[in-house]
C-alpha cells in the first residue's frame, strides 16, 4: 500500500466534557458578594406627574421637579387660558386653529403666534401678460425672491431667456420674441 491508502481511519469520540458538565446535580449557591459602588442612575424619589431635569451643568446632575403651570401641555381651547405661565401654549381651535405661545418681553407679557401667519397671498402670485411683449415686468409683492414659471396664451410652458429680480418685489422675465401669457409665482 502507499501512503495515501495506508492511512488508518480516523476516530471520532464525543466532545471532552468540562468542568460543570459532569451531569451532577448543581453545587450549592456560595455566598454574596461586596456591595459594589454607588453607580449613576436615576435619583430615588420622585411623585407622579413630576419630570427628571438637570440641575446644573454637571454630567448626572439630576433633580426630580414639576412641571410650571401651563408646560408641558397645551390648552386647547377658543379663548386663552385664565393665569398662564410664561412659556405656555394656546391651541386657538376657533375660529381659526392657530397656536400661541405666553410671551415675556421684559416689559409686558402677552401671547404672540408660535408659527408664522403666512396667508396665500403671500406664498403665491399669479400674473396675466395680456399683449404679447418681449419684455414682463412684475410687481409681485411677495416677501422673497420666487419661482417664476410661464405660459404662453395657449398654455404651453415657454422658458425666459433673462430672469432678473430688480428689487425686493419686482421681477423682469425677457424673452427672445414677443409673447403673451402668464407667468406662476411662487
């Protein structure tokens, strides 16, 4: 035989068993061991309702507090709360939905809008070039710089060749023929 056929087989034995794995019954519990240090966590104490807040600056600097009148919620209602906090919120749902905030100025409180009043007359202008021109001037009056997208009479989207803003409510399309139409601001 050669050395390639003259090998002996192998033999497979189970797995060699370790410590604990005797198949015994389990020793007795040992004793308990030393307390171990104080770790960082969440404060004992505490009453429901009340938030866990940071006290200072310093990491883990945490102190069980309650909530200012008014925080943490809002009153939703069609007339403002009687003695708010400042920093509380006001969902008006009549007539109109709009959300205020308790303000302190430093010289009076009062409550302001939470979010901007932006009516649709302000984020879109529509505009009619009713003779054909190579040349629209629009006054838009928009507070920012639109987005300017033209028809020609037919319908058909045409594209300036010059779009200028020549001051904070104008903008100038040129085009290469005269054309009328419309031109979409938004």
């Amino acid at each position: 035989m050669d050395a390639v056929t003259s090998r002996t087989p192998l033999q497979l034995r189970p797995p060699r068993r370790t410590a604990g794995g005797g198949g015994g019954p389990p020793g007795p519990q040992g004793p308990a061991g030393p307390a171990g240090p104080a770790g960082v966590g969440v404060p004992a104490g505490g009453t429901t309702g009340q938030v866990l807040e940071k006290a200072s600056a310093t990491n883990y600097d945490t102190v069980w507090a309650t909530l200012a009148a008014g925080a943490g919620g809002v009153t939703i209602s069609p007339s403002p709360p009687a003695s708010p906090a400042v920093g509380a919120l006001w969902w008006r749902n009549d007539p109109d939905g709009a959300l205020y905030v308790y303000y302190d100025d430093g010289n009076s409180r009062q409550w302001v809008p939470a979010t901007p009043t932006i009516s649709v007359a302000q984020v879109a202008y529509r505009y009619t070039q009713a003779s054909a021109a190579t040349v629209w001037s629009i006054i838009h009056n928009l507070p920012f710089r639109p987005n300017v997208t033209a028809v020609d009479s037919t319908g058909r989207e045409i594209t300036p060749g010059d779009v200028s803003y020549t001051d904070a409510v104008t903008v100038q399309l040129t085009f290469s023929a005269a054309v009328g139409g419309e031109a979409y601001l938004s």
